[in-house]
C-alpha cells in the first residue's frame, strides 16, 4: 500500500493491511516499516492503533518463508491446507499402517512446500537458509496439518513466529490397553460360566453365539463403512497430492520460464552494450568527421581569399602592362614625328 499522504490531511491507517503488508517484507525490512506506519498511525490520531502496530514482532526466518508460501504459492497452500483437514478427518478411522502412509506422504508434502519456500527466497536474495530454520518451517507446515488453528494462522500470512506441532498423523493408540483384549475377557468369563450347572451353561452359549453373529454382522457393517470412508479419503489425497504436484510442475516450468527470460534479458543487454558502444564510435567519427570538415572549410575559405588576391594582383598586372604599353606606342609615335 501507498505510503504518500498529505501532511494537511493525514491518511487514516488500516491496520489489517498494515500487517498484511508488513509481514509480507522481508525480515531485514521488517522493522523500518512498522515505525513508519506507527508514526503514520500516530499523527493520524490513531494513538491505539500506532500502538498495536508498534508492537507487531519482527517475524523469524521460518515464519517469514512461511508467509511467502502463502502469498506466492497460494493455490498450492490452500490444496496443502485440504490434504491437512482430509488427513485429520482420516486419522480417526484408519489404523496404523494407513497412517503410517499418510505420515510419508505427508513428509512429501512439506518437503516439496520447503524447497518451493528456498527457491523463492533465493530469488528475493537469501540463497542460504539455516539448517534451523529449515527444520522450524518444517514444524510450522506439519502443525497446520495436524491444527486447525495453526491452519487458519498459516493461510493468514502474517506469522510473526514458526508454529509448533501439536500433533501427528502416527498410529494412534488403541481403547483397549494391551494385554487386556476382548477374546481374553472372551475367555475368562467362559471360564466363569463353565462353573456352573450345565444347563445355564449351555443357554450362556447359545445366547453369546447369537450375540457373537449380531456382532459379527455389526462388525462386517462397521468394516465396510470403513472401508468405503478410507476409499473416499484416499481419494480426496489422491486429488490433493495430483494438484500438489502439478502446482509443483507448474512453479518449475515458471521457474524455467524465468530463466529464459533472464537469459533473453541478458541477451538484450549485451546488445543494448554494444549498441551505445557503436553510437559511441559513430559519435567519435562524427565529431573528427566535423573537425575534417571544418578543418577542409577554412581551408577552402584561405584558397578563395588567395584566389581573390591572386585575381587582384594579375588585374593589378594587367592594368599596369596596359599602361606600359600605351606608354611604349606614345613614345614609338613621338620619335616617329620628330624623324629619328
């Protein structure tokens, strides 16, 4: 957003898009920018809220990748952020070798999120990133997978901090504690009944076969349900994985893009180099060309002078070789009429 404003009419401050803006800088700029907003704010009236701005943290390393993700790679954090809540909803009905596909695959995906987060801060001058913060962006990204909350913070852009995980997509523990399963319970009162008469016995049997089928055919039921919730989860990660990778082709083949363009630009200064190299040359022949010019003028303007002279000089002769001779014939005439 514009930071101009007049100094007669002080420009109101939105604060929401002062630190949407603010924790899209990079953390280098961070700090310069929030003061001014504050005593933009400040000057404003807004004591308040130049306050609240003053007190927004300097975001860390990771949470700033984090923020760049959101704003660069959006289409890809908001396909991340479905698999998260997909995941979540998957957790409570699969078992453990389920999960533990879900663990891998989700491992995949912030890996894939991390080297897009690099790239872009490469390309906005931090080519290294710290082995800490590589592994606080990776928490930041898991815990907005396993957190609803930490979802909403990371698609808001403006983490000021990396997120913990509160969770994880491992197997979970089962409701009934080890070493206390249902067949030995089975057995026990089994047990307990054969104790007594035969006849109860038998009647217990009878009626725990028909309790054992109701269970057996509650149990096929719950299985297919299960079954056909894991299918469709499975395909809701297939969707989010396929756009995840082809958000993925598509930063790469941008990334090529760019690059050619960088080359063609590179192209286009080296030619632009050598264009002003060669208007420099023609310049320089120019002026000597002028000076040869001007040079050959006045020489010009010296020779028709000199011919002007010259001309002066032979009428000047002329003239007086006329009177010589004119002078010659009067004295030829005289000599003649006085008969010498």
């Amino acid at each position: 957003m514009s930071t101009k404003r007049s100094d007669a009419e002080p420009e109101a401050v939105d604060e929401d898009a002062v630190a949407r803006e603010l924790y899209g800088l990079s953390p280098d700029e961070f700090t310069a920018a929030r003061d001014a907003y504050a005593a933009r704010a400040r000057k404003a009236g807004n004591r308040a809220v130049a306050d609240r701005i003053g007190k927004l943290r300097r975001p860390v390393q990771a949470a700033w990748l984090a923020n760049l993700l959101v704003r660069e790679q959006r289409a890809e954090i908001e396909a991340f952020l479905e698999l998260g809540a997909a995941m979540r909803q998957a957790q409570e009905h699969l078992q453990g070798p389920e999960l533990r596909e879900l663990s891998r695959r989700r491992h995949q995906v912030i890996d894939a999120l991390q080297r897009q987060a690099q790239a872009l801060a490469a390309t906005r001058g931090h080519p290294a990133v710290a082995d800490s913060t590589r592994r606080a962006l990776q928490d930041t990204l898991a815990a907005a997978l396993a957190d609803p909350a930490a979802a909403r913070a990371l698609a808001a852009g403006t983490l000021a901090g990396a997120l913990e995980p509160t969770g994880d997509f491992g197997p979970l523990a089962t409701s009934t504690p080890p070493g206390a399963t249902p067949a030995r319970k089975s057995t026990s009162t089994k047990s307990t009944s054969t104790k007594s008469t035969s006849t109860p016995a038998r009647a217990s049997g009878k009626g725990r076969a028909r309790h054992a089928k109701d269970d057996d055919t509650a149990g096929a039921r719950e299985a297919t349900r299960r079954a056909a919730e894991r299918e469709r989860h499975e395909a809701r990660l297939t969707r989010a994985r396929a756009d995840l990778e082809a958000a993925d082709t598509a930063a790469e083949e941008a990334r090529e893009a760019a690059r050619v363009l960088e080359q063609r630009a590179d192209a286009a200064r080296d030619r632009h180099r050598e264009a002003l190299a060669d208007a420099e040359d023609l310049e320089r022949r120019l002026a000597e060309a002028r000076d040869t010019v001007g040079r050959l003028d006045r020489q010009a303007r010296d020779a028709r002078r000199a011919h002007e002279d010259a001309d002066e000089l032979a009428r000047t002769e002329k003239s007086a070789a006329n009177t010589a001779r004119a002078r010659l014939r009067d004295l030829e005439r005289n000599r003649a009429g006085r008969g010498e």
